[in-house]
C-alpha cells in the first residue's frame, strides 16, 4: 500500500499543470466560463480531463508545486490557459458587438433584461445572438476543438518554457479584426435604418404638421426587424468564416514558440 501511495504522490505534480492550465481556460472561455456554470464543476471538469490527457502530454518537468519555482510555472500556465480562453471569447465579443449596434439602431436598446450568461444586463437582441452563437457553437463541435487546442498547447508551449510574446502580440492585434468584423455584420441594418430615417427627416421638413418622428419610431423598428431577419440567414456561414479566422490566429499563436 506504501508503494502505491508513493505512486500517486509522484502523479500529483504531473497532473497539477494541465490542471491549471485547463482551469484556467475553463473559467473564461465562452459558456463553458459562463456564470450559469458552477465553479465546482469546471474544477471537476479540467480534473477529469488533467487526469485523461496525461498519457498524451509530453515529459513534463520534475518541478515541485510547493517551491517558488513552482509557483511561477503555475502562474504560467494559469496565464498561458487564460490566453486561449480569451482567444476563443473574441467570436463571441464580436456577436456581442454586433448586437448592441443592432438593437441601437432598431431604438431596442430600451429593452434590457438580465442575462444569465454573464450575470449582468443587455439588450434583447444580444441574448438572441448568444442563443444563437451557443447552438452553432456546440452544434460545430466547439468544445471539442477548445481541448484539442489546449491539448496541442502542451507541445507548442512545454511547461516551464514560459509564453512567447509573439502570442500576446497577436492577441492584442486581434481587437481590430473584432471591431471591423462587428461593423460589417452591421453595416447592412445600420445602412437600412439609417435610409429610412433620412427619408422622414426630409419629409418632416417638408410637412411638419404630420409629426412623423412618432411614426418613424415603428417604421425604424420594422425595417430593423428585416435586416435582422436577413443577417440571421447568413449569421451561421459567417459565424463559421470568423472560426477560420480564429484558428489561423491560435495557429499562429501556438506555432509563435518554434518560429
């Protein structure tokens, strides 16, 4: 019993850095990082997956957790799996980004209600991109890719090697591409809404007496309701275009050690 126990003593500094690396992942990336998860289970998730994935990492360094530098090796890969969590959460600010321009211009940002993925309040039609953004997500096997990203992770960033600066370059690169990509998913209803507001400014000023801004309430409304209608149809292709966008950078991330 003696010599098994020793066993298991020997695996717990193994399995703590992709522990921490998986936890740290976990609790920022999109739904599996959400509010509506309790904490208890990502740490029993990233528990099960630390003890799953051991026989596929490579050698793993004979550092203790309980020394300095094993604190500064957890720190790392607490950083390193906060990294690609945040990697994955930049789709999901750009849907988000998309839905506030949407509901501003339809005059639905009025409508706030609490939304239970990140426990604060948005507008209606950010909830219904969530929504959306959750099913294309699972549906595309988007966790799935999350762990074999992490799991490739190990290779490209060993434990102990550090995190090459080249990754959080790219990272901070990336916050362009999600606000460009948010205003082009937007343009259309953006441009639409903003004809027809045009059309009864200019009417207004020919005919004041007809106050038409109260009838160009609902009119705006409606023809944000079409474009919304409209970008719902093309959202899943896009939504897979932005992925394909997604990967090339975390390629380049995860390559950014060995070039």
């Amino acid at each position: 019993m003696q010599g098994v126990f020793a066993q298991y003593l020997e695996l717990i500094p193994a399995i703590w850095w992709p522990f921490c690396r998986l936890l740290a992942a976990f609790s920022i990336a999109p739904f599996i990082g959400e509010a509506m998860v309790p904490m208890r289970a990502r740490v029993a998730l990233a528990l099960l997956l630390a003890v799953a994935s051991l026989p596929t990492l490579p050698p793993l360094p004979s550092i203790s957790p309980f020394s300095m530098h094993g604190v500064a090796t957890t720190l790392e890969q607490v950083v390193a799996g906060l990294l690609f969590g945040l990697a994955f959460q930049l789709v999901m600010a750009i849907l988000s980004l998309l839905g506030f321009l949407l509901s501003s211009q339809m005059g639905l940002s009025m409508a706030v209600m609490n939304d239970p993925g990140n426990g604060n309040s948005s507008d209606v039609v950010s909830n219904l991109l969530y929504l959306l953004a959750a099913m294309i997500f699972f549906a595309l096997d988007g966790h799935l890719l999350l762990l074999q990203i992490l799991q490739q992770s190990f290779r490209a960033w060993p434990v102990g090697g550090g995190v090459p600066g080249g990754a959080l370059a790219a990272l901070a690169g990336s916050v362009g591409w999600v606000l460009s990509a948010a205003v082009l998913l937007a343009l259309p209803a953006v441009l639409a809404t903003f004809v027809v507001q045009m059309g009864f400014g200019m009417i207004n000023r020919v005919a004041p007496a007809l106050n038409l801004f109260s009838l160009g309430f609902p009119v705006v409304t409606l023809f944000g309701l079409a474009t919304l209608t409209l970008v719902m149809q093309v959202l899943p292709t896009q939504y897979q275009a932005l992925n394909g966008q997604l990967l090339r950078l975390l390629d380049g991330m995860l390559g950014g050690l060995h070039g």
